[in-house]
C-alpha cells in the first residue's frame, strides 16, 4: 500500500485547498499536517527546512518535499497520471499547454484581486483591520475585467481549457468559494451567465464538496 503524502497546513488555506482538492480528484492518498500559525509554527527551522519562504502548504511524497500548490497539483497529476481522473493535466501536450496557459491566466491576473477581495471583506473585519475601500474598489474592478474574459471563453467551451474539467478549473475553486459564499460579491460571478454556469459545475464536484467539508471541520 503506497505511503500516504503528506500536506501541511489547515484545509482553510485557499493554497492548501487547492492541493486537496486535486490529490482527492487523482485518488492519492494523503495525510494533512496542522501548522499552528498563530504558534508560528510556519517560522520553526523544522518547517523552513521543507517550506523556505514559511508559508502554507508545504508538502512531502516520501524523501521528495515541495511548495507551492500549483506546482504540488502539476507533479501529483504527472506522477500519478494513470490514477483519478487521467485527464486533470491533460492527455497531451496541446491540452497540458492550454491548460498551462489557465493556469498563468489564474496565478498572474485572477489570484491578485480576488485574494486582496477576499482579505478586505472577509478577513480584515474578523482581525479588527480596517478596511481599504481603495483596494477593495481597484481589486473588483481588475476582477471585472479577468471575470468578462472568461465569460467570453466560457462561451466557446464548457471549461477553461477545454471540454474537460482540468487544473485550470480547479485552480479557481478556492478563491472563487470564498467570494461566493462569504462576501455580498457574489453577483461578480452569477451576473455572468457562463461564469456562473461554470462554477457551479466545478463547485459542484465531489472532490470539492469533500474539500469544503474538511474547512467546516477545521472552522468548527
């Protein structure tokens, strides 16, 4: 029986929720580490040693130790390309492209404002921070404009990259969670008929459902 691989941080983490999600899509067993970062456990030398920059996740498969959750989600899929769901990384190298280029799409211009959105409206208020209306107003409107491109390529095909369900979705299962379900923003996306259609397709997978259940339980 293969040795579980082992993800450290709380399912609460949009970074670690993504790796989850992915590992539960390939069928890869795995075990999740707390990391008390309230202790700053995410600054120990034992955690550096495995996450150089001290943040969440960081991950283990045996003596092979990783960070950051889209590179994580690329070698588990790679890895473990005969298991789950085959095509998650796609099954050639236009579909690894297209959705590669998604990816980037979701990294570079769709994280930077939802997360700073998701920071001001949900986070900020819980840790007595004052809100930035300024950033809460430039973070939606860069939004916006990633959001009316989707809504035209989610036109032409049923995913990001293609017919298929791939990274490139998964990728924005996190962000999107939050903003939907915590924030009065959610017309972001239902205001968009392919968006909307879209997320509620890829929220809407078991891999994500089990995921949302594990932050109810580590919220609890």
């Amino acid at each position: 029986m293969a040795t579980p691989v082992n993800v450290f941080g709380p399912p609460l983490s949009t970074a670690v929720s993504r790796v989850l999600a992915c590992l539960l899509e390939k069928d890869v067993p795995f075990q999740i580490s707390p990391v008390n970062m309230a202790k700053k456990e995410h600054k120990s030398p034992e955690y550096l040693k495995i996450q150089p920059f001290g943040q969440v996740p960081a991950f283990q498969d045996e003596s092979i130790s990783l960070f950051e959750s889209r590179a994580i989600c690329r070698y588990v899929c790679e890895k473990h390309a005969e298991k789950g769901n085959k095509g998650l990384y796609g099954l050639d190298q236009l579909q690894k492209a297209s959705i590669d280029q998604w990816i980037e799409a979701e990294g570079q211009s769709f994280n930077p404002p939802s997360t700073i959105l998701g920071f001001q409206l949900i986070f900020a208020p819980r840790m007595n921070v004052p809100q930035d209306e300024k950033a809460i107003k430039e973070s939606e409107e860069k939004l916006s404009k990633v959001l009316d491109v989707y809504e035209q390529r989610l036109e032409q095909s049923r995913y990001l990259a293609g017919d298929e369900f791939s990274l490139a979705d998964l990728s924005h299962l996190p962000n999107i969670h939050y903003l939907v379900n915590l924030t009065d923003r959610a017309e972001l996306f239902t205001s968009r008929k392919n968006v909307e259609r879209w997320w509620n397709e890829i929220s809407g997978r078991e891999s994500w459902k089990e995921v949302v259940e594990m932050q109810k339980q580590g919220s609890s």
